[in-house]
DNA sequence: GTTCTAGAAC
DNA sequence: GTTCTAGAAC
C-alpha cells in the first residue's frame, strides 16, 4: 500500500541504499550549493587552525573570526529558504493565482499535504497585520479549493493551519489530511507539529487577526513538541513512533 | 526542514 | 543484539 501511494519516495530510498550512489551523495553534499563565502570562511578557519598549531603560545584571535561569524549569517542556498525557491518553480505549483501559490510539500505527512504561500513576502505569523485578513482568508478558500480538486472524492478529513514556530521562512498553511500515512512522518517532533496546539487552526488566525489585528504565540511552544504521543482519533498513548504508525492504520477505512 | 549516528531503551 | 530516539551537522 505504501509503495503505491508513494512510489517516488521508496525508489529514492532503494537508491539510496546502494553504495556506488550513496557515495556519489556524499560527494555532492560535500562539494556543493553552500555559498562561494562559506568555503572561505572553510578555508579561513582551518588556515587558522593550522597557525594556531604551529605556534600554540600565541593566542591572540586574528579578525578573520568576525568575518566567519557573517559569513555564515542566512544566504539564499541555506535549507530554511526552501520554499522560496519551490514557490517559484512551475513544476511544483499545484494551483496559483495573482495572491497565492500551492505546492505538494517536498516531505508530506500524510496522504495529502500542500502548502499555500502568498506571493507577498511575509516572513512569519508575526509579521501578520490586519491588512493581511483578506489574504488570508484567500489562503484559507485556496486550500479547501485543492482538497476538493484533488481529493474531494476521498473520504479523507483535512486540517488547515499553521505551525506556532515554523522552520522554513515564509509564512505558509499546511493543508494536510488526517491519516498521517506516510513515510516521511519519521519523529515525535512531526506528529506533534500537526497533533499539539503547535498547530494552530487557519480559521482561529484568521479570528485572532481579526479581532487582535495579530497573532500572538505564546511561549514555550517548543515545549509542545516534546510530549508523550497521542493519537488524534482515539487519545491513547504510544510509546514510539513505530506503534503510533501501527495503531493509526487501525483508524484507516482502506 | 532533513540526514546521520551514538547510545539509550528495550 | 536490535530498535529507537534525540541532538549535532548540514
């Protein structure tokens, strides 16, 4: 059942496995994307490595080291600006309009995940004013819009909302259904990001925003991530993520 | 966000 | 001995 639903995921995962590739992987990460600024910082700190090698006495820091500290600061390649990058891509666009964009997310959670992104720059939830209530809304009649479109005929339930502290820059709304099959959900950290009140509801936002004119996260969401595992259909407690997947195939109607 | 892996938990 | 988690590295 899994290999049907998502055969691209375990063929990589089969390459994966073979060590002429896995070694052609490690090469790659190794020698690519960080930015030309990062190797000099690389090359920097292991030059000054070496001198402080050759003369242990001196111990006084060359100012290179401020230099590595900005250079390390966020770059365009860096993991968390993903999504800008996907947004822009025409073959990851499910759905888009002059507001928002819609893409599959690169690493879904369950049967059906998408991610609604405005093509505004809005870096976070903080970052939401009452200028935004439309948009949001927009995002909100996007998302039900996909499910219907692409798994209308399912019997699947769907959640909408957004996650208190996001990794990723640039606000987006998980549009995810709630089987929570698949491989990609792997820790407790991703079933409590969508089964806590990490996850925070698209319609309370829009409500928060609405009558706050923003959107306060209290403190100590990370916290969230941490507790014991719970199913969200039935609440009993699991103690690992392999029997939370077993139990949760018993609420599955096929 | 993911991958990798040491060592905790079983 | 094997499974599984959690934290570092990317």
């Amino acid at each position: 059942m899994v290999n049907e639903l998502y055969p691209y995921i375990v063929q990589f995962e089969e390459e994966a496995k073979s060590p002429g590739l896995e070694t052609h992987r490690k090469r790659k990460r190794s020698g690519n994307s960080d930015s030309i600024e990062r190797d000099a910082a690389q090359e920097a700190e292991s030059g000054a490595g070496l001198e402080s090698g050759s003369s242990p006495s001196q111990c006084s820091l060359p100012p290179k080291k401020e230099k590595d500290a900005s250079a390390k600061k966020e770059s365009l390649g860096h993991w968390s600006q993903g999504l800008k990058i996907s947004m822009q891509d025409p073959q990851m666009q499910v759905y888009k309009d002059e507001q928002v964009v819609v893409i599959k997310d690169k690493y879904p959670k369950a049967r059906h995940h998408w991610l609604v992104l405005p093509w505004a720059s809005i870096s976070n939830l903080k970052a939401l004013t009452r200028d935004h209530l439309e948009l949001l809304k927009h995002m909100h009649s996007v998302g039900e819009r996909v499910i219907a479109d692409f798994a209308g005929s399912s019997e699947l339930c769907f959640r909408l909302g957004y996650h208190a502290v996001p990794s990723m820059s640039h606000i987006h709304l998980h549009v995810i259904s709630q089987d929570f099959d698949s491989p990609c959900l792997k820790n407790k950290k991703h079933w409590n990001s969508f089964n806590t009140e990490y996850f925070l509801e698209s319609q309370a936002v829009i409500k928060m925003v609405k009558e706050a004119g923003r959107v306060t996260v209290r403190d100590g969401m990370s916290e969230l991530l941490k507790l014991p595992l719970r199913c969200h259909e039935c609440q009993q407690l699991l103690p690992s993520i392999p029997q939370l997947k077993d139990h949760l195939s018993k609420h599955w109607t096929k």
